[in-house]
C-alpha cells in the first residue's frame, strides 16, 4: 500500500463516523487536543514507533493521559490504530482529519507570517476584515519569522501573498546581478 495514502485512509474513516454519528464537533476537539499534545511531547513519537514497547504499554499510557478527556470513539480510534502498529502516522492523522473538519464546516486558514510579534489589536482588525469579505467562518494563524525581515507574507489555501523585505532584497539583488551582467 502506498505510504501516503495510510493517513488519509484513517483520518477520513474518523471523519465519516463522526459525521454519521453527529459528532463531528467532539471529535475534532479530541483530535486537536491529540495534535496538540503530540506536537508539545516531540519525545512521544520515538516511543511510540518503538518496537521494544508493547502495544500494551502503549495504550496504558495514552489512556492515562486521555481517557478522561476524549470520547468513545477517539479511544477506539487510537486502540485501532496502535493494534494495527499505525502509530507513526498519527500526526499526518490528526492532519488529515482537521483538514476534513475543516473543508466541512466551511472555515478558510490564513496564515500570517511576521518579523516580530503581532499586537492583539492587529490581530483583532484582520479578523474582523476577513469576516467582512463573506468569510465569517475562517481561522487566522500567526507566525514570527525572525527571516523574513520584516513585512509580512499571507497564505490562503495554495495561495501566497509576499510582501516581505527578505523577498524584496532578493529580487532587488536579482535585477542588479542582471543589470550589472548587461553592462
């Protein structure tokens, strides 16, 4: 079986459960918390893609931690994917089922990369823009990237706005590398 197509398999049938069994919204609550704490706990995925630990160990961890906190169905879920020795996937998982959540329920991803820190103020005023523009169900995602320089750079989708200094001095570098060339 083509690796990639594993993830998708898994999330897109906790997808299709959740919305047949009108819990959508809980599931993806569960699966963002999963995400989050697997993206916090990097020490997490060696352990588990370890063949020494027991599938046993495994589950007892995962329930220790989660038990309380998620539903029947990502506990299944997660006892699904460890017996089926699955478990190195479980981010593009988590990946895949909130991109599904999210293609569902209609909500768009921006994702504003800056130089420095946004204010909240900023932050307030593009969110209230994007919901003018017919977008009232869209999530804006802020980034530092010391890199760019300053400036800023935008993504929807597959598209990208880049108005950052970085981008600006390159070209301004490639257009006098061809001028001085030409002289």
């Amino acid at each position: 079986m083509n690796e990639s197509k594993i993830p998708v398999r898994y999330a897109k049938a906790l997808f299709l459960i959740g919305k047949e069994k009108g819990i959508l919204d809980l599931l993806a609550g569960d699966i963002t918390m999963l995400s989050d704490f697997f993206e916090k706990t990097p020490a997490l995925m060696p352990w588990l893609r370890s063949p020494v630990i027991k599938i046993k160990d495994k589950l007892n961890f995962l329930h220790s931690q989660f038990d309380s906190q998620i539903t029947e169905y990502t506990t299944r879920f997660v006892h699904l994917v460890i017996n089926k020795k699955r478990e190195r996937y479980f981010p593009d998982m988590f990946r895949d089922f909130i991109q599904f959540y999210k293609a569902d329920a209609g909500i768009k991803t921006f994702v504003l990369t800056t130089a420095t820190e946004i204010d909240a103020s900023i932050k307030q005023k593009l969110n209230q823009g994007l919901k003018r523009k017919d977008m009232p169900d869209h999530e804006l995602i802020t980034r530092v990237k010391p890199l760019i320089l300053g400036g800023f750079m935008l993504q929807a989708d597959d598209m990208l706005y880049d108005a950052s200094v970085s981008t600006s001095l390159k070209k301004l570098k490639k257009e006098l590398t061809t001028q001085i060339r030409n002289i």
